[in-house]
C-alpha cells in the first residue's frame, strides 16, 4: 500500500484553484517527505519541458515514488477524447502518448478525469461515446505496450456533464475492452454521486485501479464529516492494496491541507494495513 500526495511539476503555473501542492519540486517533494507521505502523484502537462532524470532522482532522493501521472489540467486546457475538432482529439492523443511515456519511465500508471472529455453541443450521445471509445482503445494499446494501466476517474455533476457515476464509467470501461483500463475511485465524487459511497466502494472493487481522497467538502481528510476509518476499512477489506492519493483543496494552505491530511490519515492506515 503506498500513500500519496497531489504535486504539481513545474511547467505548471501557480493556480489557487489546483488540488495539488506547488512550486518548486526540489521544496514540494521534501515536505510532502516530512509529512510522512512514501508516493507522490505528479500533476503535469507538459513532459518535455523538463528533465525526466532529474524529476525521477529528486523524486527517489526523499524516499519517495511516483504512483500515478495525473492528466487533469491537460483537460483543462482543453484536450479531450470526446473534442467534435478533429484536430484537438488528435492533439489529445499525442500528450496523452507522451504522459503514457513518462508513467512507464517513472514506474507509474496514468488517469484520465477531465481528459476523457465531456458531452460538448452538438455531440450526439453516440458520437460521444464513440470519440470516448475510439480514444481509449488507441492510448490503452500504446500504454500496454509501456506497461502502464489507466485509470478512469468519474466526475461530480458541477465538474462535468458526463461519466458522473460508477456505473456510466464501467460500461464505457467494458466497451472498450482493454484489460488495463480500470476505474478510480475518487472519495469525493463519490460522496456527491453514489447514493451510499460504503456500498460502491464494495461494488466496484474489482475494477479498482487507485483512491482519491478527500472530505466531504473537497478539504483534507478531517476537516468535515467522512469517517475514514470506516472508508479506509472497506477498501481495505475488499483487498485493495494499491495507492491512496490525498486530492483535496488547498486550503487553508498547501502546507496545512498536506499535513494535516497526514495526521489524520496516518493512525488510520497504520491500524489497518500495519
């Protein structure tokens, strides 16, 4: 079991806004050592502007390693499979490449939120669906050939019109087919989406790739009303094993959602998975 942070690499300008930690990763990558976290989960866009080298040795240096390469502000500049511009879905599969590329350097896997893209006017359920399908079957063949699995992240309603639920991401999931394209289940959508979060933490367990974590209002786990004893247990109980990211707002600063999302969550998983 490994326990994971959200950072921001560097390419990345600073946004309040962002559910990671930022700044220079040298100072990012230390802290989120000291608080006792053993993996880091990288927010990126953009690889080739920086050294995958000396990412992977800064990395290594505080006892860490990398879980998973997160695609989030890639969609939100834009870039998603279900785009009705031809253009920018070919785009889309070239950063994606890229970001497959960097997940198989750095021994991680690789997730698509808002990268799977949205019902845009003028879509057509079918086309949609079919852009969803058709995009993930080309970045799943290329990430099988890397060793690398994708998870696919569902979204509360007010972050996307489409794959809000469980159920709607695992029918696309069986569409597509692919043996390593899985789910992520992200405590917080759950929260706004499942009518009981516990039974579809249970439910879903077999097509579970990795965990976000967050309280029920998006901030570091204890500051509101989820018991993540309770949470932690079930996943725990359904033989998940893998990595859970903290994935919160940063609020009322990086440093404090960090570590006290560490305090919180430490006792927890020490107590359960030893």
């Amino acid at each position: 079991m490994k326990f994971a942070y959200q950072i921001a690499t560097e390419e990345l300008p600073y946004d309040p806004t962002m559910t990671c930690y930022q700044g220079k990763l040298e100072k990012s990558l230390a802290d989120i050592a000291s608080f006792g976290y053993n993996a880091v989960e990288l927010m990126t866009t953009d690889p080739s502007t920086y050294d995958w080298a000396t990412v992977k040795k800064l990395v290594e240096k505080n006892g860490l390693s990398v879980s998973l390469i997160c695609t989030g502000e890639v969609g939100r500049l834009g870039y998603t499979f279900t785009s009705p511009d031809e253009n920018v879905r070919r785009e889309t599969m070239r950063r994606t490449k890229e970001l497959i590329d960097l997940a198989a350097y750095m021994g991680a896997n690789i997730n698509a939120g808002l990268l799977r893209g949205k019902r845009w006017p003028g879509n057509t359920e079918e086309q949609t669906e079919r852009y969803e399908i058709e995009g993930f079957r080309e970045v799943c063949d290329y990430a099988a050939q890397k060793g690398v699995s994708f998870a696919l992240e569902t979204g509360a309603f007010v972050f996307t019109n489409y794959l809000n639920t469980l159920g709607e991401a695992l029918d696309i999931v069986k569409k597509v087919d692919r043996p390593n394209l899985m789910l992520m289940l992200d405590l917080f959508h759950l929260y706004v989406e499942e009518p009981d979060y516990i039974e579809a933490i249970k439910t879903y367990a077999p097509y579970n790739l990795h965990v976000h974590l967050a309280d029920n209002n998006r901030m570091y786990p204890g500051a509101c009303g989820i018991d993540f004893e309770k949470v932690i247990r079930t996943f725990h109980d359904t033989g998940f094993d893998g990595t859970y990211t903290v994935e919160v707002r940063q609020e009322p600063d990086q440093h404090t959602a960090a570590s006290k999302a560490a305090e919180h969550l430490l006792p927890i998983l020490k107590k359960i998975y030893g």
